[in-house]
C-alpha cells in the first residue's frame, strides 16, 4: 500500500505526473504488481513487466510527453480521466483524445485502461 497518498485521484494523478517524464520507476510505485493494464483497441498485458512492455518501445521516440486532464469524475475508488495526450516528436507534436478508468485497490492502482482511436495515433506515429 502507497501511505503517503490515500486518496484514488491524488494516487492517479501521482502516477500521471510520473508519466509526463516516463519516469517508470517512480509511477510504477502507484501501481500493484498484478496490476490489469488495458489499451482498449490494442490489448491487455498484466504487471509492471507488461506495462514496461507495452510504454517503453512506444514513447521511445518521444522527446517531451504532456498528459493534459480536460475532465475527471471518481466514484469510490475508480477515477475516469478524459485527458488530450500529447507528445512531442522529431516531425511536431501529435495529439491524442482518450478516456482512462483506473481502479485504486488498497493504495495501489489495479486497473487501468485507456480508450483512444487507434487510427489516430498510428497514423501520426514513426514506424518502429
């Protein structure tokens, strides 16, 4: 358990901020080991192996990242964040919509899934 925050949004929004700088190290202590992590229309991988897995090769080529929250809603521990990620590339920066749900479980996020137009991303997107 994360006992330094308590609350599901200042745990999020701890961990975002974390991911502003891909410091993985430090947002991945606001996340459970067997954490559910979810792009909806790409897949779903477990733990922080998975998240590192999926994160690290896609914001290799980003030279600044930005997580803009537009709005937010919590309802006991799941917080809905509807955020414009942005990320600054060699060609400009590229902008995405999406809407996250993440669970808080004892301290810890245990779910996360994110829900975005894969289209527009990838097509904005260096090829690996």
């Amino acid at each position: 358990m994360n006992t330094e925050i308590r609350e599901p949004l200042d745990i999020v929004g701890a961990f975002m901020t974390a991911m502003t700088t891909l410091d993985y190290d430090t947002a991945l202590r606001f996340v459970s080991d067997d954490v559910e992590y979810e792009n909806m229309p790409l897949g779903k991988v477990i733990g922080h192996a998975g998240i590192r897995g999926v994160l690290e090769p896609f914001f290799a080529p980003t030279i600044e990242n930005e997580f803009r929250i537009l709005r937010m809603a919590v309802s006991g521990q799941v917080v809905f964040l509807e955020r414009l990620d942005r990320h600054l590339l060699k060609t400009g920066w590229v902008e995405l919509p999406v809407c996250g749900v993440f669970e808080v479980t004892d301290g810890l996020i245990s779910l996360w899934r994110d829900y975005f137009d894969a289209p527009t991303i990838v097509s904005k997107w260096p090829a690996a």
